[in-house]
C-alpha cells in the first residue's frame, strides 16, 4: 500500500466508489451513482487524511498492494465514536474483510476509548449490512431518515455496541 496520504486517499476512495455503485444499485439514483462520486469521495478523503478530526482513526485491509476494505472511526460530540464507513472491494465481499475490520475497529475504541458506544448508520435497504451489523453483535438503537446533500432521502437504522457488550464477533 502507498504511504503517500493522497495516493491513500485515492486508494480508499476507490473502493468507497465502487462499494457504493455496487451495494446502492438499487437505492441510490442512478444518474448520481454513474456522475462524480469518485471525485466526491475522493475529496472526502484527502481532506480527512490531510486534516484529521482528533482521535479519528482509518484502518486499511489489504494484500500486497491492493487495497481490500477499509474501516474509518470518528469519535463525536455525543461521546460516542461513529464508525463510518467500512467497506470491502466489491468482488472481496464474504472473504471475513469486513468482520476484521469491524472487530479491530471495536477493540480499538474499546482500547482508545474506553466506556464509549460504538455506532454506525445504515441504509435500511442494504439489507446485506443490516444482518451482517446483525451477526455481528449490534443492537439497532434508532431508525431515521438520512438527508443526502445530493437531494435524496433514504431511511436508516442505527447500530449500537455497548462497551463490555462483545467484541463483534
């Protein structure tokens, strides 16, 4: 993997990319998923890497050279830290990149940030996630509707651990 913190942001907004257009087929407009979604999460990334929020945290899968999935955590206002965004290359799905990342990202805040909730948001339309996040020991906390910048809505659910609850497995 590069070194370089924009050829990582690349490499990662690849994937974010093509994860997208690959699980949001069916719920995502098409015109937006076919338009600059690379150019937006590549921005996206390059800002985080460049800027980083305090204590947020990117952990990267790969083999050799080629990125496979990747976990990013925020800690928030709330006390709690978000796990956004954690996604595998398409193609990679199923191979247990996710669940790695999921338990790493959870020890980490467990180790780094003791007694706080992890949580993520999902799409209820991902389906796929909704019972992996499942599996995996998350504890649906909430349902909303998400308000995309692009002009779109789509309901969500929120996942929660608790601290001493699991370790995602």
């Amino acid at each position: 993997m590069p070194t370089d913190p924009d050829a990582v942001a690349d490499a990662v907004a690849e994937v974010h990319t093509a994860s997208w257009r690959t699980a949001y087929a069916a719920l995502f407009p098409a015109d937006y998923l076919r338009g600059p979604l690379l150019a937006e999460r590549r921005d996206l990334w390059r800002a985080r890497l460049r800027t980083p929020v305090q204590g947020a945290a990117l952990f990267l899968a790969h083999e050799g050279e080629e990125l496979l999935g990747f976990v990013y955590l925020e800690p928030r206002a709330d006390g709690r830290v978000l796990i956004d965004n954690l996604h595998a290359r398409p193609g990679h799905t199923g191979r247990g990149i996710g669940g790695r990342l999921l338990r790493h990202a959870l020890a980490h805040v467990r180790d780094v940030h003791p007694g706080r909730d992890a949580y993520l948001e999902v799409l209820q339309g991902n389906t796929r996630a909704v019972a992996f996040y499942e599996r995996c020991g998350g504890r649906r906390t909430a349902s909303r509707v998400c308000r995309f910048p692009q002009g779109f809505e789509l309901p969500e659910f929120e996942y929660t651990w608790f601290p001493g609850a699991g370790d995602g497995r």
